[in-house]
C-alpha cells in the first residue's frame, strides 16, 4: 500500500513539473505569438515648393556652335557630341540654367516603417519611439531628396524628349549630379504643411482562410527620447474585438545564453519585389542567444544578441522560449563601411517598457482571448484534435477576425474526421489514475484474501 502511494504522488509531481516548465519550440512560439506582432507606419506628407529653372537659350546655342566647329571635319559621333553637352553642363550648371520667380508645388510623402506588439487586448501596442518621432532635420532633408528625385527624372524625361536622344545609365548619373548642383547652390526648395500621421497595420482573419490587412490610425500615449534616449512609445488603437496580444515577462532581466525569439518586419523583406504584397504583414521569426547584458551610456540595462535584424525590425518583440516578452529590438552596431554588423544587436529590455506602462497609468487589460489560443495550440501540437476545436471554437466566437483562427478550424475538423476522438492530456492523466485506482483496488483484495488465507 505504502509502495503504491508513493507512486501515485510520483504520478502526480511528475504531471505538474512538467506543467509548469514546459517550454516552446521556435514554431509554437511563433504560433502563439505571430497574432498579436504588428507593423507600424509613420507616413510623413509635406507640399514641396521649388523655384523653377529654366535653361538659358544663348549659353546652350553657344555651346552647340562651338561642337559643330569642333567637328568641322566630321569625326565626332552623335553619341560623343552628346557626352560633351552634359559635361559642359555639369561643369559649370550656373552658365545654362537660370531661376525664374515661379515655384513648381510638388505633393510628397514619406514613410517609416518598423514593428510592435499588442500588450494589451483592448489596444495599446507597444514599439520604438525612434519609428514615430524623426528629427526634423531627417524629415525635411529626406522631402528634398524625394522632390528632388522626382524633378530630376521630369527634367530628364523632358531633356530626352527635347533632344530626341536615350540618355544611358552613365548620362542619366551626370544629369543627376548636374541637377543636386544646380539645386544645392542656384535654387531653394520650401516645405509647406508637413503633417504626420501613425498607423498599426495588422492582420485580420476571413471566413476563406485567408488574411485581410488592418490598417488602423493610432494615437501616442507616451513616448520617451530615440537612442541613446528610452527609445520606448506606446501608441493605443481602437479595436472592434479582443486582441490577441503579447504577455510580458516578469521585470527581471534574463540570463545571458538564453534562447531569444525576435519577431518583425525587416525592410530587405517587406520591401522586396519578389514577395508578394499581401504576405508583406507576415511577421519575421529570427533566433539566437544573449550575448551580454550592457548599460546604455544613461546608466539602464540593454539586452545584447546574436539574432538577426535588419531596418524594419525595430520595436518588434524579443520573446523567450516561454513566449514571454523580454524586451524590444532597438538598433544593431555599424561596420567600418557603414552597414549593420551581423549578430551585434540590441533590445531594450522589458522593465523600460514597464516604466512606461506605470508613468502613463495605463491599466493592460489581461486577454482570456490569448490564453484560450494557447491553450487550444497545445491541444493542437499533442494531436488533441477534438479539444483543441473546442478551444478555437471559443476564440472564434469571442473575435471572428482573430487571424489564422478558420484555418486551424478547418484544419481541426478535418483531422477529427479523418482520425476520430483523441484523449487530451487531462482525460489521458485522469485515465492512467483511474487505472492506478484500480490496481490499488485489486492489490488490496488480493492483499486482504492473502492474509484471510495466511491466518487459517
């Protein structure tokens, strides 16, 4: 008797262990999480005012003539005199273009990109304050270059059309050069109405299984100072459903050899032509290691890490292998060429996030919605096919658009059909005790008939 009790709270110790450090694999941490990761757009929108150039008529025949004297004898080729033209005209620009008193209106706009993460189930996202607050200077000078970009492909478009020619690439980068000179030094370019607006894309789920992409207008709730400032903002969106959304880890700092889980949106991806337009809000898993704790040159902890990122992935969460938030990618380390060094990045960890969520007052309100997913995917990772339909069934009701949630559906019922019931780990654990109880039971009588027998 004493031996079968002892295994039976062995049963149970052993159930509740593992229970309690159970950790995700990179797929079920992506799947957990890959709901509640959302981009971020700041759209910049600004009237460009340029003076308007023209050329001057009497330099440019000038010149003309003094190629046909050049080739009196007809050496020159077309495409040669052509090559002299542009370089003389880069070579002193203020000789052939002239500023006149009119200004050409040019409507332009601009747009940062990045990620974030619900942190709560009625809206408030958590990302960069660095993704919504460019410095002005940023912000005029990246207008000019816009203006100035589209200016230069009108006027050479125009040259081309003018001169009857096809400027090659080696042409098209003079003219460029010609034009920044000519705009730097002879021309002013004035911004007007220069507005910025801030958007939370992410997905929505629709009855066919596919994704619908939310865009939705969000307003800034706090925000701290970009690096080497607290580079946190928390933004708040207003949403039809509970959302699913990212829980936080406790405030203490992780451990360094800890495996990371880093998701979001890198430009080289979002921006790449070969990938389809509406895959764009699938978020990006990367993995890795910390590497070290660091202090910012303000004195707060920085989470170094192995796991790539690239522009774009700024404000996306770092999770550990239970899912749990642990910080935000915030920059990388610069080569001596200037682009980012490869597995030298930085998150700010959680307990800056914290600090913000406390000065602010805002009350995160607990999404049962998320809980109830969780659950439903670890029913769905053991093959508990049946309970794990009942679990989505319950997200479904609660949020319709809870994204991927028909395709689990559909994928459960169908797998119920092909295979039939499946005990979930409950009804298996209650199983085996029942079986322990009735082995105790049959031990028992034995026991008792053992002795009856023994005493006569």
């Amino acid at each position: 008797m004493r031996f079968s009790s002892i295994f039976l709270v062995s049963i149970l110790t052993w159930a509740t262990a593992t229970a309690q450090n159970s950790h995700l694999s990179a797929a079920g941490n992506y799947a957990l999480n890959r709901p509640g990761v959302v981009m971020i757009r700041t759209e910049y929108t600004a009237n460009v005012y340029v003076n308007s150039m023209k050329m001057d008529e009497h330099a440019f025949n000038a010149l003309l003539d003094s190629i046909q004297r050049l080739d009196h004898g007809g050496g020159v080729s077309p495409e040669q005199k052509l090559d002299i033209v542009l370089r003389e005209m880069n070579n002193r620009p203020e000789r052939f273009f002239k500023t006149t008193f009119d200004y050409i209106k040019q409507p332009e706009q601009i747009t940062a990109s990045g990620s974030g993460f619900f942190i709560s189930s009625d809206g408030y996202v958590a990302t960069n304050c660095h993704l919504i607050d460019r410095d002005e200077s940023f912000i005029r000078r990246q207008f000019i270059l816009a203006a100035f970009r589209q200016i230069s492909e009108a006027s050479i478009a125009a040259l081309e059309n003018a001169w009857a020619a096809h400027f090659n690439e080696q042409q098209r980068s003079l003219l460029y050069n010609t034009y920044a000179s000519v705009y730097s030094r002879l021309f002013s370019m004035i911004l007007y109405d220069v507005r910025r607006n801030i958007y939370v894309v992410y997905r929505s789920g629709t009855a066919d299984h596919h994704s619908d992409t939310v865009k939705k207008p969000a307003r800034i709730v706090v925000k701290g100072q970009p690096m080497p400032g607290k580079d946190i903002a928390i933004l708040k969106v207003s949403v039809p459903a509970t959302m699913p959304m990212l829980t936080l880890a406790p405030p203490d700092l992780p451990e360094v050899g800890q495996q990371l889980y880093v998701f979001g949106y890198p430009g080289p991806v979002t921006n790449n032509d070969f990938v389809s337009a509406e895959s764009a809000i699938e978020p990006t898993l990367t993995t890795g290691i910390i590497s070290a704790i660091k202090k910012s040159v303000g004195g707060w902890p920085l989470i170094q890490m192995d796991a790539n990122i690239n522009h774009g992935s700024s404000g996306g969460p770092v999770c550990n292998d239970k899912g749990e938030v642990v910080g935000l990618t915030t920059f990388g380390s610069l080569e001596n060429t200037g682009g980012l060094a490869a597995g030298l990045n930085f998150a700010v960890p959680v307990t800056i996030l914290d600090e913000f969520v406390d000065s602010a007052g805002i009350k995160l309100v607990a999404s049962p919605l998320t809980d109830i997913f969780a659950r439903a995917l670890e029913y769905y990772e053991q093959h508990q096919y049946r309970s794990a339909l009942h679990e989505f069934q319950k997200v479904s009701r609660q949020n319709p658009q809870f994204p991927g949630i028909n395709t689990y559906i559909a994928d459960c019922t169908k797998k119920i059909n092909g295979k039939g019931t499946n005990l979930n780990s409950v009804e298996r654990l209650l199983l085996i005790l029942g079986f322990i109880g009735l082995l105790i039971a049959a031990i028992g009588a034995w026991w008792v008939r053992y002795r009856r027998t023994w005493r006569l």
